[in-house]
C-alpha cells in the first residue's frame, strides 16, 4: 500500500510523526506531497498540484495531516481526478480553538463565521475525518454535521522515541531522594491551564513544603507564558524554574527526568475534548502524571490507577495531589508503571496501525 500526506504540514509535528510510523510500521509506503507548513495560499496553490504529478502515482490514499483544513479542497480535487480517496485529520477545529480556546476571534463576527465555514467544509469534503477522541467526534458531528460513519477515532499516542526513552528509564529508575521535579512542557495555550500550576506551587509554598517538597520546571513559550512569568517573579516563588522552548528531544528528555509529569488543567470547552500530546508522552516514558478530569481522558485511562485526574482549573486539587504522590515513592512507581502500559495498550505506533489502516480500508470502500 502506498498513502500520501499531502499539504503545508509540519513533518516533525507529534501527530504526524506518530501517523507516518504507525504506517510504516504496517509496511505501508508512506510519501510527502508537501510544501512547508506556513506556505502562503499561492504557493500552496501552485505548488502541490506540481508535485503531486511527480509523487502521486499508484497512490492507495492520501491523508491531509492536522492543522490542514485549507489543503483539503486541493486534496480532495486532485484525489478525484486521480481516483485516490482522500482523509483528513483536523485534530481541532478553527473555529472551536480560535473563538472557544483562543478568545482571539469573537462569536458573531465575520471572522468567526468564516473559520465555522472553514470547518464544515474542510470536514464534508473528505471520504473519512480522523477525530483523536469521541469527544471531538461529537464536536465535528453536532457543530459540523459530519455524519458518524465518516468518523473514525485514531488516538494521538507517543512516537517510538518516548516509548524508547521510558524503556531506558524503567532500566534505571530515579532514586527517590529528595524534592520531587515536577515538570510541565507546553505551549501555554490557554487549555493548558498553566495558571493552576502557578497557583498550585504557590499553596504548596505557602503550606511550608516550598522546594524541599516539591520543584517546578516550566518549559516552553507561547499565549500565556507572559502572565505565568509576570506572577512567578510578583510571588517570589523560590521552587519554580522556568526553560525557554526547547527541541522535541530534549523536552522528551526532561520529562523522562521528573518524578511528576503535568498535563492540561484549563477550564475551556476544548480541553475537555481532548488528549493532549504531553500526557500520552509522559505515560509512554513512565512518568506518574496529574491531568484534568474529562469524558475525554476516561476514553483510555482511569483514574488512580493509570494517573491523577482533578477537576479542572482547581489550583488546590492539584497541589494536594503533587503532595499525595511526593510523600507517596510508592505510589509514583505504581502509578509510573500501570500508565505506562495503559499508554501501550492504545498509544504505540503498532497499536495505531491497525486502526488507521481500517480508516484507509474505509474510506477505499
């Protein structure tokens, strides 16, 4: 079998990564039709139809990687003439993260409307839309009108590297000695919630335990990491570290380094559809993790025995339970291994193959 991912994508992106070696690990010949990922709408234009006239021949099925709503008509023009079916994997809708999440765009305008159109037909076009969650299959169905048969749920799992990296770590476990590392890597997108962490480490100061209970690092940049510094340096907190953006391997690296590994704990409608990269990260390396409560994470894993889930955006919550499991060695090892091997059941390259080479079979048929 032969499938194409076809638009302005990022190669390196998680999902995408994930994607191509879930194929590859099938046999499956996996080619890039692609221009880099902030190509204007005239290259774009004009560039992928030219290269699909040297890359698409004898072509099984192309895929439209995440984030590729304005490539989808172009795909799914050249997949017609070709006779190669055509799917797409949003992972988010424009208009569910810009006007919902983001806040950059309100509900009403011009500007929202367009973004909704752009959703409807970027997801009624294709023969199948991967969704990484039902929670976001019934956003796409309810909002979009995506009828249910063209959905199919393909989880984002980890790439090989931090299976790898939690292979290595489980050969030599950290010695339980000493204030825990807490580590959160992200984008500080407002579902991320890096506020609560803030807070969180703030009660934990206050309540006396400070760095000799608990150290925070908080790596990365982005939309909210401006206030989350301004109110670091306003509260004098001693037991937080903050790391500019760093390169996928080394993120993967310092979180195969913590003792607890965090994850989302916004209040939008949009973290609640989700599973985010981070969290199937630091469950593939062993890392014992507190997230957000959500339909979506009880869709793979369960609480107190493959992870920690608090109610979103409760600051208090989250510093109980960084408490419960740096005085717990015991229950970090647990909880590491069981979320571990939760994280295999669904979140390998291997085990995403098969469910993404149904999704191809489907969309064929």
């Amino acid at each position: 079998m032969k499938v194409a991912l076809f638009g302005a994508f990022d190669p390196a992106y998680p999902r995408t990564v994930v994607i191509r070696q879930a194929l590859e690990s099938a046999g499956v010949v996996v080619r890039a039709i692609e221009v880099p990922p902030h190509a204007g709408a005239l290259t774009r234009s004009l560039a992928l139809p030219v290269r699909w006239l040297s890359r698409a021949g004898g072509l099984d099925a192309v895929i439209v990687p995440s984030f590729g709503h304005r490539d989808v008509p172009c795909a799914i023009a050249l997949g017609k003439i070709s006779g190669v079916p055509v799917l797409f994997d949003p992972l988010v809708s424009r208009w569910d993260t810009q006007v919902g999440d983001l806040g950059r765009v309100r509900e009403g305008t011009l500007s929202a409307a367009r973004l909704r159109g752009s959703d409807r037909i970027s997801l009624a076009l294709p023969d199948l839309v991967l969704c990484d969650t039902w929670e976001h299959a019934e956003l796409f169905s309810s909002e979009f009108g995506v009828p249910r048969r063209k959905l199919a749920r393909v989880p984002v799992g980890a790439d090989r590297l931090a299976f790898e990296r939690g292979d290595a770590r489980a050969r030599s476990p950290r010695a339980p000695v000493g204030p825990v590392e807490v580590v959160y890597v992200g984008g500080f997108l407002p579902l991320h919630g890096v506020e609560t962490v803030v807070e969180a480490a703030t009660l934990l100061e206050r309540r006396g335990g400070g760095a000799r209970l608990a150290r925070f690092t908080l790596v990365g940049s982005g939309m909210t990491a401006h206030r989350a510094d301004r109110d670091l340096a306003s509260r004098g907190l001693r037991s937080v570290r903050r790391v500019a953006r760093v390169s996928y391997p080394r993120a993967i690296d310092l979180l195969a380094g913590a003792d607890i590994a965090l994850g989302i704990f916004g209040t939008t409608a949009k973290a609640s559809r989700v599973v985010p990269h981070k969290v199937w990260q630091a469950l593939a390396l062993g890392v014992p993790t507190i997230t957000r409560r959500s339909r979506a994470i009880a869709e793979f894993f369960r609480e107190g025995e493959h992870l920690l889930a608090i109610p979103a955006g409760d600051a208090r919550a989250l510093a109980d339970a960084i408490e419960r499991l740096a005085r717990d060695p015991e229950l970090r090892a647990t909880l590491g291994a069981a979320g571990r091997e939760a994280a295999r059941v669904e979140g390998t390259p291997e085990r995403i193959a098969p469910t993404l080479l149904e999704a191809i079979q489907r969309a064929r048929a």
